[in-house]
C-alpha cells in the first residue's frame, strides 16, 4: 500500500481505476468495507476514498461513484473538486447534475474553473438552452462564475443551433469583456449559425475579417457556408468560395463535392453534378454513398433510368456498400417511374444482404406503385407477406391496398382487408374509413356510403374534411346539391373547417344546377381561395358557355394576386374556340407565350383544331410550328386531326404540306392519313398532287 502514502495520489489513483475497471460495476461497497475495516488507519484524510471515487467516474461508473460519496459524507471526509467535476461531467446529461451541483456549494467546495462549463454543456446537450442561460445569470451575479472560452462557445452552438443567432453574437460581445480571446470553434459557430438563418452576406464578411486577422479556419467551416449557398438555392456562388478556400490553403473535402453536386441536383442540373462526379473521380478521391444517393436521388427525378443503372454498376463495382437511405432511393425512385419489378428486386437484394432491412416506407413505396398500376392482387399478396415478416401491426400499408380498392370501387375487397385490420388488434384510422366511405362512393351505393358515413360519427373516430368532401362530392355527382348543401353547414357547425377541395366541391355541384350567383357566394365566403377552386367556377362558366363570366373570374383571381394555372388557359382557349371565336383565342394564346406564362399542349391543339375547322391552314400551320419550337411533341393523333379537318373544309393541298412537318420530327404518317388526303384531293379534282403523295407513302414504307 505503499501508493497511498504521502505524495502517492497520482499513483494511488491509477491504481484504484485499474482495480475498479477489474472489478466492474457494483463493486463500490465491497471495496469501501475494505477500505473501512482494512486500511483506516492509514487514511484518515480520504485521500484513497476520493481517489477511487474519482476513478468510478472517470470510467464512468457513476453509480459506484454516488456510493462512494455518500459513504465519504457520512464519514466527514473531504472531497475533491477534481472528484466533483469527474462526476459532473459523467452526470452532465442527466437532471443528476445540478443536485451535485448544489452540492457541492451546500459543502462549500469551491467550483474549478471548469465546473460552471461542464453544468453549461450538459444543460445544452439535453436542449435546455434557457436553464442554461438561466444558471449563467446566476453565477455571473452570485459572483461565482469563471469564465472560460468553451463555456461561452457551448452555448453559442446551442443558440445557432436553434437559430437564435442575435442571442449568440451576444455572447462573442461578453467573451471580449471578460479578457477571453475567440478561437475558431467561437467563429465557426458563428458562421454556421448566420448560414442557417440565412445571413449569408453577413456570414462572408465574418469570414473575411478573421482570415484577414490571421486565423485559419477549418474545412467543415467553409461547409457550413458553402451548404447555405445551397440552401438558398445560389450554387453558382459555391465556386468562388471553394476558389477563396484554396486561397487560404484549405483544399475541399468529400463534403464539399457533396454539397456541390447537392446543390446542382435540386436545381434540375443533374448533368452538372454527374461531370463533378467524374472530376473528384479523376483527382483519385473515393466518393461515399452519400453522395451516390444524392445523385441517384436526382436521376430518377429526370426519369434518367439508364444513368441510374449505370451509377449502380460504379457502385457494385467499387464494392461501395448501399445503406438505408440509398436503397430507399432506388425504391422509391422505381416506384415512381413504375418500375415495380425492379424495386422489388432491390428490396430483396437489401433484404438478402443482411446489413440493412426494409423499413415501413419501402413497403409503403412498393405497395403505392403496385396499387397505381391497378396490380391490386399483387399489392395484397405483397402486403399479406409483409405483414407476417416485418410489420404486422402496421395499418398504414393497409390504409394503402384498402385506398386502391376503394379507387377501382371493389369494395368487397376493401372491407375484407378493413376485417383483417379489426381481427389483427389493429386500430383503423380516419384514414382507413375516409378510403372505405369513398369506395361505397365510387361504387355507387349512397344509401350505404350515408350509413357508413354515420357510423363513423358514433364512433371514437372524428370525421375530417375530407371524410365530408369525399361524401358531398358523391352527392353533388347524383345531382343531390341540396343534400350536398346541408352536410357542408352540419360540417361547418361541427366546426370542421372547409378546405379549398371542400369549396370546389360545392361550386362544381351548384355550377351543374347553373346556380352560379350561389357559387360566387360561396367563393365570396371562402378564406384562402386557390386557383383550382377560380378553375371550377371558370369551368361551370366555360360549359355554360359564358364567356364574358368566365373572362370575369380570371380577372378577379389575378386582383387577388392568385397565378392562374395551365388548366385555367386551357378552360379559356378552349370556351373562345367552340364558341367560334377563333381569332381571340389565338390572340390570347399568342400573349401567353409573349408573356412566357407555362401553358399545356391542349391550348396549342385546341386552337389549331379550331383554324383547321374554321378553314385557316396557314394559321394552322404557323402554330404546329411554334407547339415544336416550344418544346412539344407532336403525335400522329395531333397531326391527323388537322389533316382531317381541312380535307373536310375542302383544304386538301395545305393538308399535305402537314406531311413534312410530321417526318421532320420523326413522325410517320399511317394509311388512314394517306386514305383521307387522297380521297379528299379526287373529290376537290386536284389529282396532280396524287402522285406526291403515292411517292411520299412509297418514302415512309408504307
């Protein structure tokens, strides 16, 4: 015992963590009876007993540690500061800490000038930033506080972190009047916070004046702003912030290609990202899968599925492992492109890999593209399966398959799987009967939609907006406006409140009844008007064929400061061409495209159709020009109806001048187009031009 003599402590303590780390945890009351029946009286001051209660906490036996205290308080022996700071920090997270804290003060034990930072951080850790704002303030007015620069970095961070950012440059004012001197963790922090509020000019300045000052910042640093720029969607500033990090000698990380290759994807420039791809490759940096996601991630938002493949072959063959998040990518991904196969041959290899397992959300992936295909007897076997693997109780994927039979109005099928849920101990959900209501809708049984509807009343469910509008919908549909009428103000009493789906809901069924001066009522009444619900009133005033309303509701959406959508120009054209106004709705077809407003197919096919009827090939002709220029493509459907309508207006030759627009966009013509050109040249006796034609046919083997 020789290490618990006199200037023995070091050793003494070294000894005692060895001895406790053997023995493990719950060792402390054996060892404090030794230490009491064996060696007192060679240690009457507790030099041993703090030392092995400070070796508890350093190897983070913290209960062990508490024993000890309370043995050494129950003996009136001394306790250390450095004892009370080990097991602070040990306790840091939990509510343990300021009781210790207190403590310490009630034994009258001087705090080390660590004590204060230790309490700060765990109070930070646990997201409680105002308890520890809160006991700063007390200790700086108590007079016990000790400043030091990583208290006043922690709670920067946390501040940032929450994007209180004026509270933390606060701080960096307060460091300064105690003498402390920021580091670049204090700056950092800073920086970091000001990118994620957004404060990116700021941020740069901040940037620039401590590099000016000297101070070499790290990488995750230039990161941080780099990743704002992203955020704010502003990539083409990246590069001048990776050219200053060379500058200051800082090369980029992985994360910074990452972020870059980031912020090209969201912006639709995948191309951009795949060539940066290929650069870090060039410069021999390995990428991780991070980074592959992110790519993977923005080719099938393209639709690019043969990029896709080839990215997973770089995968594959650089032995790179997929993680969860890749996976769900290429599931997800394939789903949506209505690949179904191929995610489910994913979602087997993730399965077959033993490193990651499906979760809830590939399955809800696979089962929305089974079901958006109308694969419903797949979609049951895959859910069936699933659930006696992986999820049993989750009665969102059936929500799902019960939602797909609901569309398709097999409501058989959907209340055996709502059985199923009951049988199983699951609780449906709102969802669950909204899906169900609406295939008693879809299959045309109101009288039990209306009993199903009731019973969801009386149960512990509450019926939402959508359980209302998806029933008012159906009756509005049976032309029961009245009925639909009287459950909107019983929704309304209930104080449910209507959405724009709901109000659309109800114009649509008064505008079939041509109650449109109630209509405009209930759009008056309507808080938070969207262009669908100005659509359906521009709509019911389009198939009332008045033009003049119509005109007057669009004009009211703009004052309201609404965009209208494609769908409202196409309701527009489409009213001023069958209305025999031709000439307006190529004027206002025109503005639209000066104006650079996003317009549809239609709105070009419907006026076309409309001058090829009304006899103006030229015209006709002039805008099958501008739909290509634009950017749409032109079908055999598209160019066949324009040929048929001026072979009937007796425009047989400017039809075939149709022909070489079609071939020049790789577009063939089929006998049926031939057929109608050449009949229509022999009834207007304009039999020269048969010959071409014969020639033409001949060209495009037919």
């Amino acid at each position: 015992m020789n290490c618990c003599g006199r200037g023995g402590g070091g050793r003494c303590g070294a000894a005692w963590r060895r001895w406790s780390a053997n023995k493990g945890s719950g060792s402390a009351a054996i060892l404090c009876d030794i230490l009491w029946s064996e060696f007192r009286e060679y240690d009457s001051s507790g030099v041993v007993w703090d030392a092995l209660a400070n070796s508890y906490a350093r190897t983070k036996m913290v209960h062990d540690a508490l024993y000890v205290l309370s043995k050494m308080n129950s003996l009136n022996m001394q306790i250390s500061v450095s004892t009370y700071d080990s097991l602070l920090y040990g306790l840091r997270k939990t509510d343990m800490a300021l009781e210790l804290f207190d403590e310490m003060e009630a034994y009258g034990i001087s705090h080390s000038e660590y004590s204060h930072s230790i309490l700060i951080d765990g109070l930070c850790k646990q997201n409680k930033v105002g308890e520890a704002l809160s006991f700063l303030q007390e200790a700086r007015e108590g007079g016990t506080f000790r400043p030091l620069g990583m208290s006043f970095n922690t709670l920067m961070s946390a501040l940032c972190n929450w994007g209180f950012i004026q509270p933390a440059k606060s701080f960096l004012c307060l460091m300064l009047k105690y003498g402390l001197k920021p580091n670049r963790y204090t700056y950092s922090t800073l920086i970091h916070g000001l990118c994620k509020v957004g404060c990116l000019d700021e941020a740069v300045d901040l940037l620039e004046r401590v590099t000016k000052e000297g101070m070499k910042l790290e990488t995750v640093t230039y990161n941080s702003l780099i990743n704002g720029y992203r955020l704010l969607g502003l990539t083409r500033e990246i590069p001048k912030i990776i050219q200053f990090m060379r500058y200051q000698g800082i090369e980029p990380d992985l994360v910074t290609y990452t972020i870059l290759i980031a912020g090209h994807c969201e912006g639709g420039d995948v191309e951009e990202g795949m060539k940066i791809r290929k650069d870090i490759l060039d410069k021999g940096l390995q990428l991780n899968i991070v980074t592959y996601s992110v790519l993977l991630n923005a080719l099938f938002k393209k639709g690019l599925v043969y990029e896709v493949e080839n990215l997973l072959g770089d995968i594959y063959s650089i032995g790179l492992d997929m993680d969860v998040i890749a996976y769900s990518i290429l599931i997800h991904g394939y789903c949506k492109l209505g690949e179904i196969e191929r995610a489910l041959e994913v979602c087997d290899v993730m399965c077959c890999s033993q490193k990651v397992v499906p979760t809830s959300l590939n399955h809800l992936s696979i089962l929305l593209g089974l079901c958006k295909k109308g694969l419903l007897v797949e979609a049951r076997w895959y859910l069936e399966n699933v659930a006696s693997r992986y999820q049993p109780g989750d009665v969102i994927l059936y929500n799902v398959v019960i939602d797909g039979y609901a569309k398709v109005g097999d409501i058989g099928n959907a209340v055996c799987l709502y059985d199923q849920i009951v049988v199983a101990g699951m609780n449906p959900t709102i969802i669950t009967c909204n899906s169900l209501l609406y295939g008693y809708c879809k299959f045309g049984d109101l009288h039990a939609a209306e009993s199903y509807f009731r019973a969801i009343e009386i149960s512990n469910l509450l019926p939402t907006a959508v359980t209302y509008t998806t029933f008012m919908d159906a009756l509005s549909e049976a032309g029961k406006v009245d009925t639909m009428l009287s459950f909107f103000y019983e929704m309304v009493g209930k104080g449910i409140k209507p959405n724009a789906v709901t109000y659309s809901v109800v114009i649509k069924g008064l505008c079939k009844q041509l109650r449109f001066r109630d209509a405009i009522h209930f759009l008056n009444n309507m808080d938070g008007a969207d262009p669908i619900t100005y659509n359906t009133l521009i709509q019911g005033f389009c198939e009332a064929q008045d033009i003049q309303m119509a005109f007057c509701i669009h004009d009211r959406m703009l004052c309201c400061g609404l965009v209208p959508t494609p769908v409202t120009y196409n309701l527009l054209i489409n009213v001023l061409c069958l209305k025999g106004k031709v000439i307006q709705a190529e004027m206002l077809l025109e503005s639209l495209r000066e104006k650079g407003i996003e317009l549809r197919k239609f709105a070009y096919t419907t006026v076309i159709k409309a001058q090829c009827a009304k006899g103006m090939p030229y015209d006709a002709i002039s805008l099958v020009g501008k739909l290509i220029d634009d950017g749409f493509e032109a079908s055999i459907e598209d160019f066949s109806a324009a040929i048929n309508r001026l072979c009937k207006r007796k425009f047989p030759k400017e039809a075939i001048m149709f022909i070489p627009i079609m071939l020049s966009v790789g577009v063939f013509p089929d006998i049926r187009v031939y057929f109608v050109l050449v009949r229509a040249l022999r009834k207007s006796n304009m039999l020269c031009y048969i010959p071409i034609l014969h020639a033409l046919s001949v060209k495009t083997g037919i």
